[in-house]
C-alpha cells in the first residue's frame, strides 16, 4: 500500500521514482495481480498519469489496458478506467500546448497510438460491444474514445465498423439514451462516422436517423436551440451532401416539410443570438444541399417542387424582406432562395410575385437589384444578388422578357424605378463593380433568347439635353472606347459577346457603327502589359464573333473583308494567340467550376460562369472561320445550304410523319369507339331480346288464362240457357249452322270422291292403252293404290261426320223438350238465374280485361320489334363504317412505310454530305445533337404555351 500512496500523492521514504519507472511498476501490477481491487488501483494510477505521461502510458500500459477490457469485463468501473486511460493517450484536443510544432508532435502521437490500437479490427469491435452495456462509467468513456479513433484514422475504422454485425445499429442506439450527455456524445461520435463515407451514410439513414434528428431538433427548439441542434445539423449535412439516395430517401419521406417551422423567425428579430445565427446558417445550408446545381436535374427539380407546395420558399422569401436579419443570414438566405428558384418555372413565377413590405409596394426583384448597385452594400451581398438574379432567369424566358421590357420605350413608367433602370444605371455608373454586375445580369437576360436580343436593340438612351439619344449597344461601345477600368470593359466586353453571339441583326447593328471594327483591330494588335491582355481576348473574341455570325449585309464588312483585314493589321496567329488569353487566365477555370459567383475580392470578380460556357463553344469555331479561304467557306456555304434543305425535307416529312401517327392514332381510338358502341349495342339487342321472349311468354300465358275463362265462360252460358229461353234459342240456331256446315263438308268430300273416281278410271284406261310401259304401270298402281287407301281413309272420315250428325240431331230434339219441360218451372228456378247472371257478368268483365292486357301486351310487342330492327340497322352501319376505317388504316400504313423508304433514302444521302463534309475538315453536328436541339426548342415552345395560359 505504500508504493499507492506514492503514486496517488502520500509521502513515502526515500527517493522518487521516475515516471516511467511508476508507469513500469503499475503496469506489472496490472498484469500480474490476482485481486481484481489491486487491478482497478493500478489502473485508476495509470489514468490519473496518462495526460502528463502520454507516451509512457500508450507505449507501455496499452496492451495491458486492451487485456482488462477483455477479461474484466464484468466490474464496469475497472473498465470506465481503462477506457478513460485510452482516450488519454489518444485523443489530441486535451493538448495545451501552444506551439505549432508541438500540436503537430501530439497529434502525430494521437495518430500513432490510433493506428497501434486498430492493428487488430477485434479490438474495435470489443469497443462496439463495450458500448451495449447501460452503465454510464462505460458507455459514456467508450463513446468519446471511439470519437477520438475516427477523429485520428477515420477511414480504417469506419471500414471495420461497417463490417462489423449491427455496428451501425448499436451507436445509432445512443441517440435514444436518455442521458443527454451521452446522446451529444453520439452525435458527435455520428458525424465523425458518416464524414465522406457514403456506405456508411446509408445505413444511418435508413435507421431511422432523419426521423430522430428532426425530433431532437424540434426539442430542443429548433432555430432557437442550443449546440445540440448545431450538431444534428452538421450530422443531417454530413448524411445529405452529395448522397443522392439518402436526398431521395429525406424528400420521399415527407422530412422537407417538417423544415418550414424552422424559418419561423417572428417578426421580432432584434434577439438574434450568435448561437440562433449559426443554427440558422445550417437551416439553409441543409435546403441548399438538396437544391444545388451539382445534383441530378430530377432530384434537384423533385425538391423544388416538395418546397413550394409546402410553402418553404414562401418562409424563406418572408425572411428575405424583413427588417433586423443579421447580414449573414440575409446573403446565406438570398443565396438558399436562388438555388429553391433556379430553373424552376413555377418557382420562378412566384418569385417575380413577391413585394417588399414598403410603401408604395415593390417587386422582390427590384429591392434586391437596388442593393446590388450600391456600392456601400457588402461585397458578399451584392454577389449574392446577382447569383439570385442569375439563377431568376436561367431557362426562364418570361422573366427575361420581364426585364428586357422594362427597358423598352413603350413600356417605361417614370412613376416607379424598374429593373431595367437599375441595369442601366449600374451599367453606366462611376463604380466599377456596378458595372460588372449590371453587365452580367443584362447578358443573363439574354442567355440562349434570340428574341430579346433583337427587342434589346430597340432600347435607347438619352445621354445629355439637346442631343439625340443613342442606343444602349452604341452607348455600351461608347463607353468601353473611352478606355475605363479593366473590370468594367470586361463586364461590358461580356455583355457585348453574349448579346450578337447567334444573332446576326446584332452584328450588323454593331458592325453598322464606323468606329467599332477599327477599334477593336487596334486593341488586339498593341502591345499592352498583363493587365490589359484578358481585355484583347475579349476583343479578339467579340471580333470573331462578328466573323462567323455576319450574314454580309454590310459590303464593307463581310466575312471575307474582315478577315483580310485581320491578316493585314493583326495576323492570324496573333489573332488565335490573343483569342487564346481568355481560357489561359486563372480566374477563368474558377469561375468555369459552379454557377454560384464567390469571390474572395472585387478585383477578382471578372468572369460570369455562363460566359466561360459560351467561351467554351466558340472558341474553335472562331478559330476556324478566321484560318478558313473563300472558297473552302463557298463549299462550305453549299453544303449548309443542301444540308439545309435535305433537314427541311427531312422535317417535313417528320412532321408528316407525326401528323400520319397522330391520325392513325384518331383512327385507333374512333375504331375503339366503335367497337365499344357494338359492344354496347349488341349487349342492347340481347337485352332487348330476352325482354320480347319474356313478353312472349306472358302474353302465350295469357292466352292460354283467357282460353280457359273462355271455356268457363261459355259453360256458365250454358247452364244459363237451360233457364233463359232466348239463350237457348240461340244456342239451337249455333248447333243448326254447325250441322250446316257438316252437311257442305260432306257434299264436298262426295264431290272429292267422285273425282278421284274419275281419275281411278282414267288411269285404268291409260293403263290398257299402253302395254308396252311396264315401268309406268307399276308407278300408277301404286299411286292407284295410295289413292284407295286415301278414298278409304276418306270414306271412314265421312261415316264418322254422319255419326256425328245424327248425334248432334239427337241432342238438339232433346234439347227441344226439354226447354218444354223446364219453361213450365221457371218461376222456381228465378233466384238461380239471377246469380248465374251475376257470375256471368263477373266472367264477361274479367275476359274485356284480360283482352285489353292483351292488347297492350300485343303493342309493346310491336314497339320491341320496331326497336329490334332499329338497332340491327344500326349495328350494320357500324360494321360497316369499321371495315371502312380499316381500309383506311391499311391505306395509311402503306403510305407510311413509302414515306419511311423516302426518308431512308434522304438519311442515307445527308450521311454521305457530312462524311464528304468531314473529309474537307469541317466540324459537323450530328444528328443526336439536331435532335437534341429540336427536343430543347419544342421544351422551350411548351414553356411558352404554359406561360401563355398562366
């Protein structure tokens, strides 16, 4: 115990030993000592030594510490111990020392120690597991150690983590320890984990991270939180940046609008805490990461959607036009609202609707160019402007023709400051960086926009009293003649270039002025320092342009003429060596590399991102127009013009083609419909069908009811005529005309028999006449035969008719007397006949009403034929139109697959031209890039429209 009390501080005898003789000595303690108190001492020594002796303590006592976390692992305060020992020795932000060389000893030994623990992959893994143990003096200690082994060898133990079974999901686990301690610790340990590793970023976001962080963010107060939300900002950047999966997973998952209660800032802004701005920061540096330019144009498009129909971007424009934001958060806001509104046409609309909250009111846009062209606005500031500016009009072509028509005579109001006022007077104003920006975002409002190019030209200026007004392009080369600073001929050099490229009205306009062409060959051929040579490859850019977009409207000025020209007075090496300037100076590859403009200085903000891609595609052109001769450029004129014509017949018979699809397609669908009309018809008929048989049976049940009421009927009656003497006179008269009828019958059958006796005769004649036809007397006689049978059948059909008379002559003299007999009684028998009559009249009613029913049923079932034989005339027509428009289709297929042969044959012959094109040394587009332009132009028609209707 005396050698503890040294160590821990007691007075001992005799000398003190050195460090590393102490350090030495417990660690032998460490591995010799069988008591588990006498190893939880020595242990809590060596920590208690490791910050003054780190590496004595790493160098001796590590292995020794790794070997107590692995076998005593069941006393947590032994390992609490160990694992503060380790985090000692090798974690660096513990170091006090303040020079540099020794920060850079430590964190080399942080690194070394780092890098000793990890040689075995099982030793973090043993960490991993120390980190499920509940128990603060343990969880908490490895948390940290395992921070401080990514902070020194990040990527080597990220790959062990990753391999590691449920690696991930255990320190995922610590963000639901309840001990706020332990969770902060997490996520400081999380943003270590998932620094550059996408794999690993993957994973924690599919374990639920995004839903965990937004909780702990709204928690803590979100915006107005503390240090924890600043660390579950930085985790949420670390996972989104440049991960489009998980940006994926965050928007499908519905996390972007959680974000909008988070620029909620109230309009009491004075208590702007250095906390609540930083978190404010990372607020929008998370909105910006999902919108940036660099990802996919889908996702970029998918999020800016997400954002405005939750009314995110209507939170950030708020936050743009109140009072009391901090400058900072004011640039970081502008710059999140460009990126949510680039490209976005729905966006961009609601951009250009938004007015400050002044009086009278004042569009967004026009506050913001006002801050832009003052020069007393920080730097940072203004270049934030033009960036939203920038991104405003980027594939926006209603809101450029917005701002060129503010320039335009008919359309100024000297009432009201426009923007395009604005442009004007910072593009004409003593400071340079006015000028540059006001030149940037007027070139911006004729990006890739033929049209607004030629409405600019219409723009004119009113320079002095008593002087004519000049145009804004005359004014432009006015100014950049007078010889200003590098910075505004540069912007005004840009806006020149972007303004004539591909539009030959322009040039002409600008060639026009005398003074234009002789000034830039003098430019391009001095001799001029550093400084001015970006100026003479702008020069020598905006000459070339002139070169390969004239139309050789002005004789003074063709094609031909100005390049002789530039042989004569500059050379065309020079020429291309000058050209060459632009894509050689340094600030050009920075500005080439995001759309953003970030700058470290005003001196440097000399190039505009679209320009250098502008720059980029006419370079070789250039190049080539001024080295080509006369008659390469006369070759090269009849093949464009053949081309020319040969893509106008090819067009036209795409547009053929189109419209042949778009009609087989109307044929498709009316062949559809007509088939779903027969459908339906023949569903109809079956239907109506099934109604007639139905009426059918009802109306034979009928019948055959009406039948037996009938025969019901006419026996009542007979019953009655025994007591009504009138009746049976009648029914007397009815027997007498039936044996009447009896009696013609049988005259008529004795006159039948007569001649078929006849017939017998002359047949037997006929007979004996011909012997000499066996054949023809067999046939008679069995038809002789056939015929007695007949007469025989005949004969015993008569009997029965007499029979049947002499029957019907016996009832009837019976009937006689009888009506005798029972007249005498009639006045007995009054009260039966009196209900007989009754029961009579019932049956006679009942029968009238069961005929009307059949009468109705009998029309019904005329009006059911009547629509039968109507729907099956116009189930005929429709066959026959449908066979029509087959005929039609086949007809029309034909002449398509014609076309498609004829278009072979003119694909076949624009190949050969461009091989030959290819052959003379031409840069020829291909056809992808034809289509690809035809694709983009029929987009930018659709925006049109869209704009349109809106």
């Amino acid at each position: 115990m005396n050698f503890f009390r040294g160590v821990m501080g007691g007075q001992a005898a005799g000398p003190q030993p050195s460090g590393a003789e102490t350090i030495q000595k417990l660690c032998d303690r460490v591995a010799s000592s069988t008591l588990l108190e006498d190893r939880r001492d020595a242990v809590r020594a060596l920590k208690s030594l490791s910050k003054k002796y780190r590496m004595e303590v790493g160098t001796q006592a590590m292995d020794h510490l790794i070997n107590i976390l692995q076998t005593d692992r069941s006393d947590s305060e032994i390992v609490g111990y160990a694992l503060d020992t380790l985090y000692n020795i090798i974690c660096n932000d513990e170091e006090e020392e303040q020079d540099e060389n020794a920060q850079k000893q430590a964190d080399d030994l942080g690194a070394q120690f780092t890098e000793k623990f990890i040689e075995d992959p099982e030793h973090v893994t043993l960490l991993l597991t120390l980190l499920e143990e509940f128990d603060f003096h343990v969880r908490w200690p490895g948390v940290k150690l395992l921070t401080a082994l990514l902070k020194n060898q990040g990527p080597q133990v990220q790959g062990v983590i990753l391999v590691s079974p449920m690696g991930v999901s255990r320190l995922m686990d610590l963000l639901a320890d309840s001990r706020e301690i332990i969770r902060n610790d997490g996520l400081l340990l999380l943003q270590q984990l998932t620094k550059s590793n996408a794999a690993i970023q993957k994973i924690v976001a599919f374990e639920n991270a995004f839903e965990r962080l937004l909780d702990i963010i709204t928690d803590e107060g979100s915006s107005d939180g503390g240090i924890v939300v600043e660390d579950c900002l930085l985790l949420l950047l670390n996972l989104l940046k440049n991960n489009s999966s998980n940006q994926n997973f965050f928007k499908e998952g519905s996390y972007i609008q959680r974000m909008k209660p988070w620029f909620e800032v109230g309009d009491d802004n004075a208590g702007w805490s250095a906390q609540k701005v930083t978190n404010l920061h990372l607020m929008l540096q998370l909105v910006r990461v999902l919108v940036s330019p660099v990802n996919s144009p889908g996702a970029t498009a998918s999020c800016q959607r997400a954002m405005f129909t939750c009314g995110l971007l209507q939170q950030l424009c708020t936050i743009l036009m109140a009072t009391g934001v901090p400058a900072d958060i004011l640039t970081e806001t502008i710059n999140t609202v460009s990126e949510v509104i680039r490209g976005s046409q729905v966006n961009q609309d609601y951009f250009a609707s938004v007015n400050a909250p002044s009086n009278p009111p004042r569009p967004a846009i026009v506050v913001l160019l006002m801050s832009m062209v003052n020069e007393r606005q920080p730097f940072v500031l203004r270049c934030a402007v033009l960036y939203c500016f920038q991104c405003f009009l980027y594939k926006n072509q209603k809101g450029q023709g917005e701002i060129v028509a503010t320039l335009l005579p008919s359309t100024i109001d000297a009432n009201s400051i426009s923007a395009g006022q604005l442009l004007c007077g910072g593009l004409f104003s003593a400071d340079s960086l006015s000028n540059w920006c006001a030149a940037v975002a007027l070139a911006h409002a004729l990006q890739e926009n033929h049209t607004q190019k030629e409405q600019l030209l219409r723009v004119q200026l009113a320079t002095s009293l008593g002087k004519p007004p000049v145009s804004l392009l005359q004014q432009c080369t006015n100014i950049l003649s007078q010889g200003s600073k590098v910075q505004t001929r540069v912007g005004l050099l840009m806006l020149l270039c972007t303004w004539i490229s591909n539009c030959p009205i322009a040039v002409t306009h600008f060639l026009h002025n005398q003074e234009n062409v002789p000034f830039l060959t003098a430019q391009i051929s001095e001799n001029l320092g550093e400084d001015e040579r970006l100026v003479q490859g702008l020069c020598a850019l905006l000459l070339g342009i002139c070169i390969y977009y004239n139309d050789n409207s002005l004789e003074n000025y063709t094609k031909e003429k100005l390049k002789q020209l530039i042989e004569k007075r500059i050379g065309k090496e020079n020429f291309v060596e000058k050209l060459g300037f632009i894509t050689k100076h340094e600030l050009y590859s920075r500005a080439a590399q995001k759309p953003q403009p970030v700058f470290p200085s005003p001196e440097q903000m000399l190039f505009d991102h679209e320009f250098t891609k502008l720059v980029k595609d006419l370079e070789g052109m250039i190049t080539k127009a001024v080295h080509k001769s006369s008659e390469e450029e006369k070759k090269e004129e009849e093949v464009k013009k053949t081309l020319e014509q040969h893509d106008n017949i090819v067009t036209q018979y795409k547009e053929l083609i189109r419209e042949q699809d778009a009609e087989i397609q109307k044929l498709k669908e009316q062949v559809a419909s007509v088939s779903t009309q027969n459908e339906q018809l023949q569903t109809t008929i079956t239907q109506q069908v099934s109604q007639i048989q139905q009426h059918k049976d009802q109306y034979n049940i009928l019948k055959l009811k009406l039948g037996k009421d009938n025969q019901s009927q006419s026996s009542s009656q007979g019953d009655v005529s025994q007591v009504n003497g009138v009746q049976q006179t009648e029914e007397m008269t009815q027997l007498r005309d039936e044996v009447e009828e009896l009696r013609k019958q049988n005259a008529l059958l004795q006159t039948q028999l007569g001649d078929k006796d006849s017939l017998i005769n002359t047949l037997r004649s006929e007979a004996t006449l011909s012997p000499d036809a066996p054949s023809d007397n067999t046939e008679l006689l069995k038809e002789l035969e056939a015929l007695r049978s007949q007469v025989q059948a005949q004969s015993t059909e008569i009997s029965q008719l007499q029979t049947e008379r002499q029957e019907l002559l016996r009832r009837a003299e019976a009937t006689m007397a009888s009506d005798t007999v029972q007249s005498s009684d009639g006045s007995e028998d009054r009260a039966k006949v009196t209900e007989l009559e009754n029961r009579l009249a019932a049956q006679t009613s009942e029968t009238e009403r069961l005929k009307g029913e059949l009468k109705s049923l009998s029309e019904g079932r005329a009006d059911l034929e009547q629509q039968l034989a109507s729907a099956s005339s116009s189930v005929a027509i429709l066959q026959t139109e449908k066979s029509k428009l087959q005929t039609d289709l086949q007809e029309s297929k034909k002449e398509q697959d014609d076309l498609l042969m004829l278009l072979a044959d003119q694909d076949q012959k624009i190949h050969n031209l461009r091989q030959r094109l290819k052959d003379l040394g031409e840069t020829v587009e291909d056809e992808d890039d034809l289509d690809a332009r035809d694709q983009t132009d029929d987009d930018d028609e659709d925006e049109d429209e869209e704009d349109n209707e809106d």
